[in-house]
C-alpha cells in the first residue's frame, strides 16, 4: 500500500502561486513513508523543501543507507505525542503527509486534528473504518472550513488508488442506480513488499468483524470467513480470499453502494490458512491489542521477508 497513489491528487493542494512548499512526511523511515519521500524527491526534485519525522533517526539514516541520499532532514517526533508537541513542529510545514500507522484501534486523529488547526494541507494513509469516521466528522470539517485547511484521508493503493477505481467502474456502468451489488477483493503474494507497520495493521485487522452493507443496512461476519475463489487476471491467476474488515466497502458505501462485501487473500496458501486460524483460535480481545499484535508482526517479520523472495512480492485488487 504505497503512497504512490496519491499523487494523483497531491496536485490538488499545490496552486501556482506557492513558493518552495515545505513537506513533512511523519513515519518517513517507514516502508510506506520512505517511498513518499523518495516519489516526492523524484518528482518534484528542489522545488518542495522535505523533512521527515519519526520516533528514531537512526531507523531513518539506515533507511537512506540502503535507498541512497535523500535530501531530508529529521525531525524526532511521535506522531501520537502531546499536542504542544505536534503543534511546534506542524505550523511549520504547508504540507503534511502521515504514514505513522497502524491506524487501527485510535480513535483520535490528533496529527490531522493539529494540522487543521493551523489550517494546513494534509494527506494521510488511514485505512481504518471507525478513525475514518472521526476524520470525516462535523467537529474536523467544521474545524477545516474556519482555518481553511485541507484534507485527504485513506490514499495509497488499497485504500486509494482502489476507490478511485471503483468510481471509475461505477460510472463505466452508468451510475450508481445501475448497480446491485459490489465486491471488493484483494491479493498480496506474500507481504506485497509490506513493512513492519502494514504487517501488524493486517493482524489487528483480523480481530476485527467484518462490515458489509446489505440494501444499505450495516451487517457484520465474522472474520476470515466465507472464503472463496477470484480471479485476478494476467500474472495473478484465480486465488483464495476471506472476508476481511477493509476501508472500500465504506468508501464504497459513501459512493453510494447498497450492497458491499471485502474480501482479502494472500499467498503462499499457508498464511491464508494462518490467518483463518488467528480468527477463530484466538480472542478477539487479544488480537485487537496493538502491543501484543505489534510484537508478534516484529518476531514475523523475518520469516515474511523470506517467504516473499520465494513467492515474490504481488498486488493485486478486483472489483
């Protein structure tokens, strides 16, 4: 889930009459981070002054060790810090970017709350549905429109770029009263080149019950359950998914769809059947702790990193 999507509408809160614009991208040293920045830097070169955040610099001079000289300057910051905090350091950037997930089990955007204070611009990568709720709320949008600050939560590919497809293929069918039903279904083979954070996000969300819509109504399932077969087309072929609690049936529900089902799989097989044990074995309570989930993303993660240069790392996503 890359950043690299949103520079589709990152455009949208550039305007001609800025000067140098001054970025912050908080979680920099991170997986999804450290590709924005590299993206920003390739992009948009001299003209944007970049700065990175995040909880250890070394973490990030190693990160420039293996990817190659950046033009970043660091800033020590936890994105999850006081208020006071954030707010030094926020009024001094036109732009915020925040990757510093997982946003699963929050339900304070206290970064995006910060930023719109001093009405700046903001894109984060927010892939969870009850956050994104609050994101949306009267309170912020209410916040936004007297500092004139702007926001774009939930970019990346899947959310993002997955939602940006889906309006497509909406009006591709001739609007919303044309369509019964919609399902989301995605694949990753192996981690998909997924980080430490994506990692224990997916673990949280597997503690999670599922929300589908049906005729407009909330329903719940269970997760990891109803599994069945997608075809993903040329280089991915027909692969197993299970329902999973993901961003795209809101998204999808906000668009105006009535029926919505997620689904997620990966591969090899084997975690697929990993995740279906995680969902039923253990406590709901357990998965859903960010500490316990957190450690054991970090005791996975190298036998991860060894299955993808076995399987490859794949992304594929069918509506």
């Amino acid at each position: 889930m890359q950043l690299g999507s949103s520079f589709l509408i990152l455009s949208l809160l550039f305007s001609d009459g800025d000067a140098k614009m001054k970025i912050l991208v908080v979680g920099g040293s991170g997986r999804v981070g450290g590709s924005a920045v590299r993206s920003l830097f390739r992009r948009y070169g001299e003209t944007v002054s970049l700065s990175v955040a995040g909880r250890n610099a070394e973490n990030w001079m190693s990160y420039k060790r293996r990817k190659g000289p950046i033009p970043a300057d660091f800033i020590d910051l936890d994105s999850k810090c006081v208020s006071e905090k954030l707010d030094e350091v926020v009024r001094r950037f036109d732009l915020i970017i925040n990757t510093a997930g997982p946003f699963q089990q929050s339900l304070d955007p206290l970064l995006l709350r910060v930023a719109m204070s001093h009405g700046k611009k903001y894109i984060d990568v927010c892939d969870d549905i009850k956050l994104s709720r609050v994101c949306r709320g009267p309170d912020l949008q209410s916040l936004a429109a007297r500092t004139g600050g702007t926001a774009i939560i939930s970019t990346g590919i899947w959310p993002g770029a997955s939602s940006l497809l889906s309006q497509e293929l909406i009006q591709r069918c001739g609007g919303i009263d044309m369509i019964e039903e919609s399902s989301y279904s995605f694949f990753t083979a192996g981690s998909g080149g997924a980080g430490l954070t994506i990692l224990t996000a997916t673990f949280l969300i597997i503690g999670e019950n599922v929300l589908v819509y049906r005729n407009g109504k909330e329903t719940y399932f269970k997760s990891a359950t109803d599994t069945k077969e997608v075809d993903f087309g040329k280089g991915i072929g027909v692969r197993e998914v299970s329902r999973l609690n993901l961003i795209e049936c809101e998204s999808g529900y906000i668009s105006g769809l009535k029926t919505i089902d997620t689904y997620f799989g990966t591969a090899p097989k084997v975690w697929n059947d990993l995740f279906r044990c995680m969902a039923n074995l253990i406590p709901q309570k357990i998965l859903q702790d960010s500490k316990t989930m957190s450690r054991l993303a970090d005791i996975s993660l190298p036998l991860v990193r060894l299955v993808d240069k076995l399987v490859g790392a794949k992304n594929g996503s069918r509506t």
